[in-house]
C-alpha cells in the first residue's frame, strides 16, 4: 500500500511539472506601465509573468513560486512529516511556510496524525499563517536570535531545520556568495544546538566558481547531497543542497 501511495505521488508530483513547462510555451503575457523602467527590468517582469510555477502559486494560493521547491524537495527525501518540529531560516514571504504547516499538520486540520510545530524566523515583517510561530526582525547572524529560538522550541527537539535565506543583491557575484555562505554557516552551528538523531538541515547556496570549497566544509560535519530542481529558475544561480540523514 506504501509504495502504491508514494507511486502515486510521484505520478501527481510528474505530471504537475509536464503541465506546468506544457502550459509555460502558451503563456506570453506581456507587462504593462513599464515606462522609465530599464531593459533589464522589463525582460525580468516579463519572465516573471510567464513563469509557469508563478502562475501556478497564484492558483495553489502560495505565496511564492518558491514553494514548489520545498515540495520537490520534501516529495523526494521526506524531511516534512506530521508531528514533526521545524525551524525555517529566511522564512519571508511564507510561501515555505505554508507548504510547511500543510505537511507536518501544525494547524492539527487532521486529527488522525500527530500535530507539528513550525517557527519561522527572519529579518523582514511577515504576515501570519495559522499553524506557524514567527519570529520578524530576527537576525540568525545575532547571538541574541538563538535565544529567542530556543524560547519558543521550549525543549523540543527539532526534525529539520530548513534555510532558504539569502541576503540583500549587490550585483557582485563573489560578494553574494560570501553572505550567503555566511548566512548558511550560521544556521548550520544553530541546527547543531537543536537538531534531534537523524534530523537534517536542507539549504541554499550559490552557484560560482569556488562554491565547491563551502561543500567541502559542510561535507566535515554532515552528510551533503545536490538537490537539481525543475522549480528553480534556469537563469537562476542557486545551488540547493540538502545536508543530514534524513530519508
């Protein structure tokens, strides 16, 4: 029965992404009021407009198109069960978020499995979703931030500890690069502090030369796998990794 119901996911999670790139060749919508705008700004709107997954968050209710990434992610190493603790790093918009509380059932919607926890933390505002505990205006980079993580775990061990963080553009490769494993590193040494046996640590990284170095030292404390994604953006320089044990 377990292998004809994960079947029959991936089966769901396969077509989705056929129709998704299908329904991609028919969108052409074209963005109005661009005056004063740069080139580089109009063809960005007009690849985001025709951006099959943005089109399909819109339908799903997601809050980005981003969360089609997590449940690749999820789909194919089961990091999000219900009963689950998580902690997401970055958690702004709360697209994340919401695929989150649909999977570990932190809103107990569903009586007949285990009632998770979710909480999200980031620099930015967030709006709420029922189901997760957020923390705005928390910078993982502050000693401070961990204690107000630990508060709210109140002893709870923790499956996952998830980051999508990624720091504010300058234009320089190498320089986002550097924040970025920055920002990891330092969600890295927290999930040692909280992270139960088995638990794992999924995050993003950026794709440059020298990037291998950051994997390497990853590779000292945890298990390291690449995550290649239909949901990230081909123009895109993300390198998802997924970091722990978990199944």
């Amino acid at each position: 029965m377990e292998a004809f119901v994960g079947s029959a996911k991936y089966a769901a999670s396969q077509s989705l992404r056929r129709s998704l790139h299908a329904s991609a060749a028919q969108l052409k919508f074209q963005p109005q009021n661009l005056k004063g705008k740069s080139k580089a700004s109009q063809d960005w709107l007009t690849r985001h407009l025709n951006d099959p997954y943005v089109q399909q968050s819109r339908y799903d209710n997601y809050r980005a198109r981003s969360a089609y990434k997590l449940i690749e992610i999820d789909d194919k190493y089961k990091i999000l069960k219900p009963g689950y603790t998580i902690v997401e790093c970055g958690a702004a918009p709360g697209a994340w978020t919401q695929v989150i509380v649909e999977r570990i059932n932190s809103t107990g919607k569903n009586g007949l499995s285990p009632k998770g926890t979710v909480i999200g933390l980031d620099i930015l505002p967030i709006d709420p979703i029922p189901g997760a505990t957020f923390l705005p205006n928390t910078d993982i980079l502050k000693p401070e931030s961990a204690a107000k993580i630990l508060k709210c775990l109140d002893g709870k061990p923790v499956d996952a500890v998830i980051s999508d963080m990624a720091p504010n553009a300058s234009g320089v490769r190498s320089l986002d690069h550097d924040a970025i494993v920055t920002l990891s590193y330092a969600a890295l040494i927290f999930s040692f502090r909280v992270l139960s046996i088995g638990g794992c640590f999924p995050l993003q990284n950026l794709e440059r030369q020298g990037s291998d170095q950051a994997v390497r030292r990853y590779q000292e404390v945890l298990p390291v796998r690449p995550l290649c994604q239909a949901a990230c953006k081909p123009q895109g320089v993300e390198r998802n990794l997924h970091l722990g044990p978990a199944v």
